[in-house]
C-alpha cells in the first residue's frame, strides 16, 4: 500500500482476526481487555498537535466511549457524537464484535475524572452493513438508555441531517480524548484526560488516495503539518465544520498511518453519503 503501513485508530496492537470466512459487515474484533491492561492511561499530555478544551468550555455533542472491565473499572476506548437524545453516532470498527451491555457513554464532561457527567447505557448498536474494515462504511449507530436530557451548555445533539459533500481546503475541527504522541500504542501511547481540539483543513480525495490508497468515496480527508492529527482512542469522534452559527458534523474518526500525525492524512467516515441511512435509524 505505497510504503504506507494503515491501521485503524483505536487500538491496532490489539487487533485479534476473526476466524473461517465473514460475511458482512467485515473487519477485526478489538481485545479490549487487553488493551486496558497494557495501556497507560495516566498521562496529562496533549494530544498530537492539538490543545486543551478550556475549563468553563463544553463541547456538548462529544461523548465518551467507555467499556466496563473484568476489574469492574470504566475506560474510555472511542470517540462519539450525540445525533439525538437516545442515538450515538461512532465508528463501525469500535463497535464490531463487542458486548453492548460492557459499553456505555457519558456525556457533558471535557475532563475523564469529572464524576459530574451523565452516563447512559448502550442498549444496542448497528453497524452500516457494507463496513469493510480500511476500505468503507465505517460507521454505527448506538441506541442508548436513559435519554440524556439536553441543556445546551453541557448537552445538545450535532447536526449530522442533509451534510454537502464536503471539497478540499474546507476548515474543520477534530475533538477527542486520544494518544498524545505519534504512537497510538504501547508503551509510547498517552492519553489525556482533558478533551483536546485540532483545526485544520480538509484534502481532496485525488489528492489523499496518493498516500491513503484505498480512499473511496464514502471518505473523507484531512491533513495538518507533521506533528497534528488524530490517533488512537480518538476513532469515531466527530469532524465538524461551521454552518452558519451552529456546527454540523461531516465526518467520523476512522483510520490512518501508524505513526500518527505524521504528515500524511487522517481518513474520516463521510457523513453525507451515509444521510438516509442515519434517518432511517432515529426513530
């Protein structure tokens, strides 16, 4: 693949293939045990290239991810976004094979250890039947339980309805909790507890399937200088960009280069090839 060694941006040391032939939708099933008994999840860095969310400062759509370990603890694993008070937006590939009732989300916090947040259970998930794990789809819907009640301040749900297709050069903003240094995983890995923002700006498809060379196009690019980008633990985040006064989301965190923020492009789920098939699944 050009010299260019792909991973999705979870957890890609901890990958474990699925056995005998799969049937869609295809891709790896993530060993989160292991991973959170490998991982270093006490890091206060930033993350790559990107800064601190301030204190009184919410980003209200931005949900954690957080999965219930054998040792009882909750640890946060992917990226979400709230599409409506009981549905989650997030990558195929955080979801594929887990057990819901280990998953929930909390929303309302821009800090890890803020115990103020609201928690809601994953009652049930569906993942987009073409998902091919690299090559497209990547994209799932949880249905949750309680529905967050929405404040505006702390709570509100992203516009995902009805999204443009999004050209080059466009400006957007990436949030997440992800690795802080080039590497997404092992000993190397940080992770911050603050949510941490990124700007910057949209490529062309021609232009990213040079380096990320399955691009389709149900995919989105976007690239900062060396030093800038998502990594792991930010997958299935939301990419946004400004819509009058408000936000809309345009993409979905969901795989790069294995050194992250490394000068080459970070690969979004493109949320507006996906408009009728979110539809149908808020009701």
């Amino acid at each position: 693949m050009n010299g260019v060694t792909y991973f999705v941006l979870l957890l890609s040391s901890t990958l474990l293939a699925l056995d005998g032939v799969q049937s869609k939708p295809m891709g790896n099933v993530i060993d989160l045990e292991k991973y959170f008994e490998e991982a270093d999840l006490n890091s206060q860095e930033r993350v790559v290239g990107g800064y601190d969310v301030a204190e009184d400062e919410y980003v209200p759509y931005q949900v954690s991810m957080q999965f219930l370990t054998r040792s009882g603890k909750m640890r946060h694993f992917c990226g979400g976004s709230l599409i409506a008070p009981n549905r989650v937006l997030t990558a195929a590939h955080c979801v594929n094979g887990q057990n819901a009732s280990r998953i929930s989300v909390v929303a309302g916090i821009r800090d890890l250890n803020d115990s103020s947040g609201f928690r809601s259970q994953v009652q049930s998930y569906e993942m987009n039947e073409n998902y091919q794990e690299l090559v497209t789809s990547d994209i799932a819907i949880l249905k949750i339980d309680p529905p967050f009640e929405l404040d505006e301040k702390r709570v509100s749900t992203i516009d995902v309805s009805g999204s443009d297709m999004v050209g080059a050069d466009q400006e957007v903003l990436l949030t997440g909790w992800g690795s802080v240094f080039h590497f997404g995983t092992g000993p190397f890995a940080k992770y911050p507890t603050v949510l941490q923002k990124l700007d910057y700006k949209t490529l062309s498809n021609s232009k990213c399937k040079e380096t990320m060379t399955q691009l389709t196009d149900t995919e989105i690019c976007a690239l900062e200088r060396f030093g800038k980008g998502a990594c792991n633990g930010d997958s299935g985040g939301p990419l946004v960009m400004k819509s009058g006064e408000s936000y809309k989301q345009v993409g979905v965190v969901s795989y790069g280069t294995a050194f992250c923020a490394s000068n080459n492009p970070d690969v979004y789920t493109r949320v507006s090839m996906f408009d009728g098939w979110i539809k149908e699944r808020m009701a």
